[in-house]
C-alpha cells in the first residue's frame, strides 16, 4: 500500500486533514455546547434569584401567592424549566423533611438542597434525573426572610433541548466537513503529484542511464527542495552524459594513439624474427623500436598525470615564487633543442615579478608551452615569453612565429590528443591539456589567440595572490 512516493504522501495528508475536520468539529461542538450551557445557566440563576427574592417576600407577607405563582409560571415558561418552591430550614431537613411530598424523588436534590439550607447557590450539569427521565440541569437557589433561610427555589430542566441543537449543529458541521474534504481532494491529488511526479520523473531517468539508453528530461519551474533537487539530479545527468562522452572519446583517442606505435613495434619485431632485416640494418631498426617504445612511456606518462590533474588528487604546494627564475630555468633547459631547429628563445619579464603557485606545476606548465610552441614554429623564428601584472591577475604569454591556427581550431588546442598540424607526428597530444588542467588548479584561465603578424599565443592569467581553499601553502 505504501509502495510508492504518491501513495505515502497521499494517503497520510487525507488522514491528516480528516483528523483536522474531526478535531475541530469536536472541539466546535463541546465549545457550543459550554456556551449552551453557560447561557443557560445565567437564565436559571437570574430566574433562581428573582424568585427567591418573591418568595421572601411572600413570607413576610409583602407579596400575594398569586402574584407569586404568576412569577413562578413566568420564570418557568421563559426557561422551560420546572420550578420548585421548597419551604423548609436545614433543622427539619435534618429533622426528616417529607421531600417525597413535593415530587421530587431524586437522591441528588436531597444532597443540593441540603448545600442550599446552608446559603449556598448550587448548578449542576451532569445528574440524571429520574423524575424526567433523562439528565437535567439543575439550579438551586435559598430563600431568605427576615435574614433567615426558610426554604429554596430549584430549576430543573432537561439537557434534551440542548442536545438536539448540539445534534442539529454536529449534523450540518458534518455535512460541511465532508462537503469540504471531497472538494480538497483534488488539491490533495494534485499536491501529492507535483511532489512525486519529478522524483517518479527521476527514478525513471535512473534506470534510462543505468540501462545505458538516451534519458531526455525537462527541467521544472519550482523553487522549493523538489526544484532544487530536480536541477541537481539534471546537472548530475549531464555531467554523467559529459563524462561518458569523454570516456568514449578518450578510450577511442587513446587506441588510436597507442595502434599506430604498438603497429610499427610488432611490424619491427616481426621482420627480424623472420629474418628479413639484414645485420647492418638492425641497429636503426632498434632505434625506431626504442623511440616508439619512449613515446608509448611519454604517452602513459601525461595520460597518469592528466588523470590525477582532472581527479583533484594532485596537491599543490603554494609558494611565493618569482616568475622570472622559472622561465630562466626552463628556457635553458630547452635551448639545446630549439638551437638545433634554428629557434630563438627570448623573454621580456620583470625581474622581481612574484606569484603564489606550486613552483613545480609553474615549471611544468612553462616547459609544454614552450616545447610546443618550439615544435610548431618555423626555422629562423623566435619564441617569446613575456608576462605583466595585470590588477590581482599575473599575465603570461608565449607566442611563436609558426603557421598559425584556425580561428576555428584555436578553441580546441587544449582538447586532449589534439593537433593543429596533422602533419607533425611529435608529442603525445596531452602537453596543452595538461597545461590547461594546472591553470584550473590555480583558479587561472588560459585561451589560445592568433599571434600577429603569424604564428599563435598562448595567454594565461594567475592570480597574484593564493587565497582559496585546497592548497598546502609553505
């Protein structure tokens, strides 16, 4: 019964708004009926009081009994109640007053009447009256005469009257109730499936993208927990499809880069165990074999560390460190290789330029962006570092003089296995990705531009200062 989201808020609001209906009908109905009661009960003690005070009067001889029992009649007749004149002292109470006499044989008006000889005014609510046949309220009230008390006035009338009002007012409050809580059912359905349709919407979506099957989902327009967590659940899908793409994309990427070297290994291996390199020529053949065998270790290598780039298992040690010295440190580094394809390395940066970032991750960034931009640039060019402070942001650049790229390609540089130039075959495909991933790492941004009058720039921003959370700093 409580299998679903829908059935367990359903049903548990229709309880909940019939308790409410119930308990306010009892609670209107035991407040009616105390007002009841209570109005009553004024009536009887004004009635009581008026006639005590006639019957006093009476007894003084002030006041005819006709003109009393005219009283009495009229107290009765506007209260509906029985009217008892009781003419005795608490002496012939206890004496053995005859209150059989006066047709009153209920045990309860003895122990009242016995309260009201004593000067007390006594209402009752709750005795069941034998004489009526049915309970009564009661109201007593002593006579005085000369400062003496010398009898009692008792009301009595059924509770009947006021039960019937109360049934009366029980009946139409229940047929309102029931009026109302048939015409809130629709809301209740409605409330119940604007909470449990998205998370339905979800759990089926779920088993779409567990199944591995396309999952299209609308967002909603809420506001609430249930809109909140809808677009988390649509961010977290996304994300889900984004990485899948990229899973797909990265293991096709991967077998193409690691077909093409493993292909030419085999090939290598298979002619000489078949004899078919001569001796001469098997040293070269073995060089080819090493230098596959040192790009598969090269492309391994950058796939570990862009995953623990990517992964945010990478901690960054955050120092202050001066810009310039890194690039110094670099750029030698990888002067023999840039002499020897005819590449001038130049740098114009301030020298007491300082940055907070992990001096290694610096280093590294420096050494693929340089690198690359040597492989891509034509003989007889120039690679040029250069960097500025720019606010709280510190501005690098590295530009070459080589060919260009597309405006078209330039936003995809930074994709993993990438090559502006299909041509070139160095590299794993990994170094801008893998510059990209650390920038990220430093709360930095890097983009791609053309570098004029040829060739293309490499711009990236620090900030100056490392103050968010997730760095060691020393």
């Amino acid at each position: 019964m409580f299998n679903s989201i829908f059935r367990r808020i359903m049903i548990p609001t229709v309880g909940v708004a019939l308790l409410l209906v119930i308990t306010l009908g009892l609670t209107a109905s035991v407040m009616y009926r105390n007002a009841l009661i209570e109005e009553k009960h004024r009536s009887l003690e004004a009635g009581a009081t008026e006639l005590s005070r006639l019957a006093g009067l009476h007894l003084q001889g002030e006041l005819s009994l006709d003109a009393l029992s005219a009283a009495v009649n009229a107290v009765g007749s506007s209260t509906d109640t029985m009217v008892y004149l009781i003419h005795a002292t608490r002496a012939q109470l206890e004496d053995g007053f005859d209150l059989e006499s006066t047709g009153l044989e209920d045990a309860f008006v003895l122990a009242h009447l016995k309260l009201i000889l004593e000067g007390k005014s006594v209402f009752n609510t709750t005795p069941y009256s034998d004489t009526f046949a049915s309970y009564v309220l009661f109201q007593g009230y002593p006579i005085y005469a000369d400062g003496e008390i010398l009898g009692a006035v008792l009301l009595m009338t059924p509770i009947d009257g006021i039960s019937e009002v109360l049934y009366d007012l029980n009946f139409t409050y229940a047929g309102i109730a029931a009026g109302a809580l048939l015409l809130s059912l629709p809301l209740i359905l409605w409330h119940s499936r604007h909470i449990s349709g998205p998370i339905r919407r979800m759990e089926e979506t779920t088993r779409l993208i567990a199944a591995g099957e396309d999952a299209p989902l609308e967002p909603i327009r809420t506001k609430d927990e249930i809109g909140r967590l809808y677009t988390s659940f649509l961010q977290m899908k996304e994300a889900l499809e984004k990485t899948e793409a990229l899973r797909k994309d990265l293991i096709a990427n991967v077998s193409h880069e690691l077909r093409t070297p493993l292909t030419s290994i085999n090939g290598f291996v298979q002619s000489m165990m078949d004899g078919l390199v001569p001796d001469d020529e098997r040293l070269e053949i073995l060089g080819l074999v090493k230098a596959e065998t040192q790009h598969l270790i090269h492309l391994t290598s950058d796939l570990l560390e862009l995953a623990k780039l990517q992964a945010g298992t990478r901690p960054l040690q955050i120092e202050t460190v001066a810009a310039e010295s890194v690039v110094r440190q670099v750029m030698t580094s990888l002067r023999a290789m840039a002499e020897e394809r005819g590449i001038d390395l130049a740098a114009d940066l301030p020298e007491k330029l300082q940055v907070d970032a992990d001096a290694d991750a610096l280093r590294q960034m420096f050494s693929n962006l340089i690198d690359n931009a040597v492989k891509y640039s034509t003989e007889g060019g120039t690679v040029r570092i250069s960097a500025a402070l720019v606010g709280d942001t510190v501005r690098f650049e590295v530009a070459d003089q080589g060919p260009g790229i597309s405006d078209e390609a330039l936003p995809m540089v930074f994709d993993k296995f990438y090559r502006a130039d299909t041509r070139s075959s160095s590299g794993t495909g990994l170094g801008l990705s893998i510059v990209k991933a650390l920038v990220t790492l430093h709360h930095g941004e890097i983009h791609a531009e053309r570098n004029k009058p040829q060739g293309t720039r490499i711009v990236f921003t620090l900030p100056r200062k490392q103050g968010g959370t997730g760095f060691a700093k020393k």
